[in-house]
C-alpha cells in the first residue's frame, strides 16, 4: 500500500513538468479567461470605487469630519482595480 501511495504521488509530480515540457499552448485558454475578467473587473470595480469616493467626499463635506484613512483606502482600491489586471496578464505574459 505504501509503494502504490508513493507511485501515485511520484506520478502527480512528474505530470506538472511534463506540461510545461511540451509547450506554452497549455496555459492560453487561461490567459483568455483572464482578460475577460480583468474587462470585467475594471468595468465593474471601478465605478463602484468612484461612487464610493464621490459619496465617502460628500458625506465628510456635510458633515465636516472627513475621514482620510477612508480616503486613502478608497483610492488604493482604485489604484489596484485598474493595474491589478495588468500586472496579471503581465505575468502570464510571462510564463509563455
């Protein structure tokens, strides 16, 4: 039972080399799904990030008390919506 566990793993770590061995081609229908979701991310995350903004400026306007940690969270969000789907088809453009 044991030899038999130990052929299966063995087995499971050769079969990973032995895609990237062969070719690229592997990793493209992954990298299609990709940048059809970063389309989506952006489309969607960044109006979401902009109205939380604009509504985060309104309320501390109204109310005097702005609260800048807010702010800056807000805007770092905003920052990683819009390059963090270019960072990730960066690295798979890496990879091929």
């Amino acid at each position: 039972m044991k030899l038999l566990s130990k052929i299966a793993f063995a087995a499971a770590m050769i079969s990973p080399t032995y895609a990237l061995a062969q070719s690229a081609e592997w990793i493209e229908p992954a990298s299609g799904l990709v940048e059809s979701i970063s389309g989506g991310l952006v489309q969607i995350g960044v109006p979401i990030v902009g109205v939380g903004l604009l509504l985060a400026a309104l309320w501390g306007g109204l109310t005097g008390n702005i609260k800048a940690e807010r702010i800056k969270v807000l805007v770092i969000a905003g920052l990683l919506i819009t390059a963090g789907p270019s960072m990730l088809t960066a690295l798979f453009a890496l990879t091929t």
